[in-house]
C-alpha cells in the first residue's frame, strides 16, 4: 500500500514539475515575443545624437545632431531630411519582438541578415548614439506574406521578426534635404534665363494667378495658361543627384548657362549649370543670402537640366497655330452632296 502512495506521489510530483516547466517556458517565450527590439533605448530616445547606416557596398550613412539640427558630418555639415530621421529613430524605439527565427548563421541569408564585414551581406546595419551610449541592429528582408521586418543584434545570432518595417536610405545623399533652393514658389517674382536665347518669367504681384513672358509679341500665345509657372516650379522642386568635390568642374571651359531668381522681399538666386559631356553641375550665390547650399558644386540630372533650360519658342504655340499664314490656302472641306 505504501509502496503505491509513494508511486502516486512521485507521479504528482513529476507531473507539477513538468506543467512548471511548460508554464515557465510559455512566459519566458511570451515576454520575448512581447520584449522591445532595442532594450534601454526608450529611456535615451530624447537624446539620440548621432546615427550610422551601413550596407557592406555602397551606403555609409552618418548623421549627427547640431543645435537642434540633424546634419551629414562627412558632407561639411548638409542638413538631412529631419522627417525621415524622426521616423526612423520612432520606429526603432517602438519596435517589438513578434517571433523568434533562426539562431543558426546558415541561414541569416535567407532573412538578408549576414553581418556587414560579409562582403556578400544585403543587411543594414543601424546604430544609434546617445552619449556614450549605443544600441546596434542588423536590419534584413520583410516577410512576403506578413508585416514587420527581419533583425537581428549584430553580437547575437537569435533573428526576429519584429512588428516595425524600417525605411531607410539607399545612398549616402538619399536623406539629404532636398530640393536644393530653400524658397517657394509663392515667394518667386520673376526667373530669368541670361543670354542671346534667354528669357523672363515674372509676376507683378503675388495675386497674378499665373506668369507671364516679358517681351510677348501680341500675335503669339503660350502653349497653356500655366506652362511658365510650371518653369518656375522647376527651379523650386530643383532635386540634386550628388554633391560633387568643388574641383569637379572647370568653370572657364564648361558650357555654362546661368539663371537669375528674384524675390519679391528683394534677394536674388543667381544658379549657374556647368555642361560637362553628359553631365551637369549647378552652383547657387547670393549677395544678400547665406545658406548651406552656398559653396556646393551639386550634379544634377539630365531631366532636370532640361525641364530648367527651356527656349522661348518651347512656351508658346507654334505661329501656324495662332494665324494661318499669308496667301496660305485653306482646305475648307468638300461641300454636302
């Protein structure tokens, strides 16, 4: 009988102990699953200074915080888009584990999460400072069927699929700000293309609801009301490629064009774009302005070249479309049988 009781005993006991077992594995397993992607960074989140972006080829993002600005060190200081920063250091504060993946190095590769000294690596690698402070992660694919994201800690091989997707950059100048000119368009009384072809585009005051083309013979119209304020906007949402080293381009052998953009307080851009081969520079100066586009040599594209250098003739209808010409004959059509 006693051998029975201590049977049953043990049983119960064996059996407590593996719903323990099982109870505390289900809760290590839900606070990880429910644990922030980067512990210790909610509490510095404020004093974030300085963030690092790297890819084993072609990106080397590092931008820090100066008097309340965020800036690219390595560019002498360009202002970086401060939205997209916010949203990438929110996301990385607020970023939780959802699922534990692999802990095995065979097979980061297939969440793109090899470490970035691995030349064959498609990770990014995302470190952000706080003093001395840092915290690191290793940011891979997005799930095909799923939200979220791949990561991993770059000294740790468990990934995770976390409840954050990351938008990042892809080049070293895709967060600078943009466009290049800090002005409106509302701002803008008149743009003027300098030279034998050149042109102006002006208002008279801000309430014009469109530009008008000085010098319009009164037998020509514009091809539509609003194709010279779309050559303004041209100069306002005016994207750069790169910033190119101030000895790229030799100015007194470059095919040059050079525009004049006047504000209604007064200031006055002067752009000029240097023509090398296929490829164009712009420079912007001012004597009245100062600003962090000054003393740049930036590369622009082909598109935005030309959207910029328009010729007169490509604002307005072609003269045979106005008129008929003199002595031309009209085809008036057949009469009605």
């Amino acid at each position: 009988m006693n051998k029975h009781i201590g049977i049953l005993s043990l049983a119960v006991v064996l059996a407590a102990f593996a719903g323990f077992l099982v109870f505390n594995k289900h809760q290590q397993q839900g606070s990880l699953e429910k644990g922030l992607m980067l512990e210790g960074l909610k509490s510095s989140a404020a004093n974030i200074d300085r963030i690092e972006i790297k890819k084993a080829h072609g990106l080397d993002f590092n931008a820090t915080q100066q008097d309340g600005q965020w800036v690219a060190a390595a560019l002498d200081n360009y202002p970086v888009e401060q939205t997209k920063l916010a949203k990438l250091i929110t996301a990385m504060v607020e970023a939780r584990q959802l699922q534990a993946k692999t802990s095995k190095p065979d097979y980061f590769d297939r969440l793109g999460l090899r470490a970035i000294s691995d030349q064959d690596s498609l990770a990014t690698q995302v470190t952000l400072y706080s003093g001395s402070k840092s915290w690191s992660v290793l940011v891979g694919q997005r799930p095909e069927r799923s939200s979220g994201q791949y990561v991993r800690l770059p000294k740790n091989n468990q990934a995770w699929l976390v409840d954050k997707a990351f938008e990042l950059p892809f080049s070293d100048t895709d967060w600078l700000k943009q466009p290049v000119l800090p002005t409106a368009m509302q701002d803008i009384q008149q743009l003027e293309k300098l030279g034998e072809k050149g042109w102006i585009i002006r208002k008279q005051d801000k309430q014009q609801p469109h530009f008008e083309l000085a010098d319009l013979a009164a037998d020509r119209k514009l091809t539509y009301p609003g194709v010279l304020d779309a050559a303004v906007s041209s100069v306002t949402g005016l994207n750069f490629e790169a910033i190119a080293a101030a000895d790229t381009v030799d100015w007194s052998q470059a095919d040059k064009t050079t525009f004049n953009v006047s504000l209604y307080n007064g200031d006055l851009y002067q752009l000029d774009i240097a023509t090398v081969g296929n490829d164009h520079y712009l420079t912007v100066s001012s004597d009245s302005l100062q600003g962090y586009w000054q003393h740049r040599t930036y590369k622009i594209s082909s598109f935005s070249f030309e959207q910029l250098n328009k010729g007169m003739e490509d604002f307005l209808q072609k003269a045979s479309d106005n008129v008929p010409m003199s002595g031309a004959v009209i085809d008036e059509g057949e009469a009605p049988k």
